[in-house]
C-alpha cells in the first residue's frame, strides 16, 4: 500500500506539480508582449519535462518491460543528452533574440524537431533491438531447458528398452543431447516428446534414423 502511494505521488502528482510550477514561471516573467517565442519555449519546456518524467516512470517499471535494464539506461543517458541539448539551444536562442542578432524563429523551430528525431529515432531501433533479442535469448534457454528434460526423459526410456545395448543407449543420447536450442521448435518438440516415449518399442535401426530425420527436419 505504501509502495503504491509512493508511486501515485512520484507518477502523478510530482510531475503535476512541476507542470504547474513551470507554467507559473514563464507566466511571472512573461513579456507584456508574448510572442510566439514565448508559447514555442513554455510548450517545449513541458514536453522536455514529460520525456524526464516518462523515463523514470519507464524505469521504474523495468520488470514488466521486454527490454533490459541496461538498455533503458542507455536510452535514459541517451535522453539525457537530449534534455540538456535542448535547454542550452532554448537558452542560447532566446538569449541571442535579445541580444537582437537576427536568427529567424523557423531555423529555431528546425533545429528543436532536428535534435528530437536524432534523439527519438536511434531510442525506438534501440528499444525494439533490445527487445528483440531479450526475446530470442529467453526463447533459447526455454528451448534449452526442454532438451535437458528431454534428454532426463530419454535416460528413463531407455532403462526400459531391453533389447539395446549400452553402446546403442549411449548413441541415442548422444543425438539428443546435440539437439541445438535455437532450431527446436514447438512442432519439432512435439515429435520429439512422442519419439522418446516410443523408444522401448523400437530397435536401435529405427530409433536412429528417426531422430536423424526429425534433427534434419528442424
């Protein structure tokens, strides 16, 4: 209970507070004649606090996320980066604005969208990459923990198949411990599962050549 009234607090009403706080700032030093500048900085300011706030949120949930923690730092420090970059251009641009010197507010427009898509952009491959991977590697050591209880069910089948030797009990092993995780499929572990409980049924011949063909077929 008290771990979610936190998170309400540190999701909801702090980012509230700084909205409400910042807006109240560029009101209280708004020039009598606020111009489209003045809108352009007060409405950036908010999205640069929504991407710190968004991010923390995001890390803070890292365990319901299909991404690793080390790639929402990379993003985080990566967004960072962002988030300064963007202050000191604000910053600079308005300062130049008063100085007088002459920079047209499209450039200034330009260059605010340049920095967010050469942040946002590399973020999302970054992410999805990430993702992707996560997922491929925790379907090998699913995949990998199948053939170890394959291989425990195919010691017990082969304690009951009399008629093979040692020798023969110890090649069929050997083809199924070599099975690869990243080629077992659902199907092909499927026909694995029903090969290993006919195993006491068959001679050695068609044990092996079965599951050559079924390693083959993967």
């Amino acid at each position: 209970m008290a771990t979610k009234r936190i998170s309400i607090i540190s999701e909801v009403v702090l980012p509230i507070v700084i909205y409400v706080v910042t807006i109240a700032l560029f009101f209280a030093f708004m020039p009598e004649e606020a111009g489209a500048l003045f809108w352009i900085n007060l409405v950036y300011t908010l999205f640069l606090e929504t991407c710190l706030f968004g991010w923390l949120i995001w890390v803070r949930k890292s365990d319901t996320k299909d991404v690793s923690s080390l790639a929402s730092i990379a993003v985080g420090m990566y967004g960072s980066y962002y988030i300064i970059a963007g202050v000191v251009i604000m910053v600079l641009y308005s300062l130049l604005v008063t100085l007088g010197v002459p920079i047209g507010l499209k450039w200034y427009i330009a260059i605010l969208v340049i920095i967010t898509l050469v942040w946002i952009v590399p973020a999302i491959f970054l992410v999805e990459a990430d993702s992707t991977h996560k997922q491929n590697m925790e379907h090998l050591q699913q995949n990998n923990r199948q053939i170890i209880n394959f291989s425990n069910l195919m010691k017990s089948a082969l304690g009951k198949a009399e008629n093979l030797s040692q020798t023969q009990k110890t090649r069929l092993m050997q083809e199924i411990d070599s099975i690869s995780p990243s080629r077992l499929s659902d199907a092909s572990a499927e026909q694995l599962r029903a090969y290993i409980e006919s195993v006491p049924s068959h001679d050695y011949d068609y044990l092996m050549t079965e599951i050559k063909n079924l390693k083959t077929t993967m």
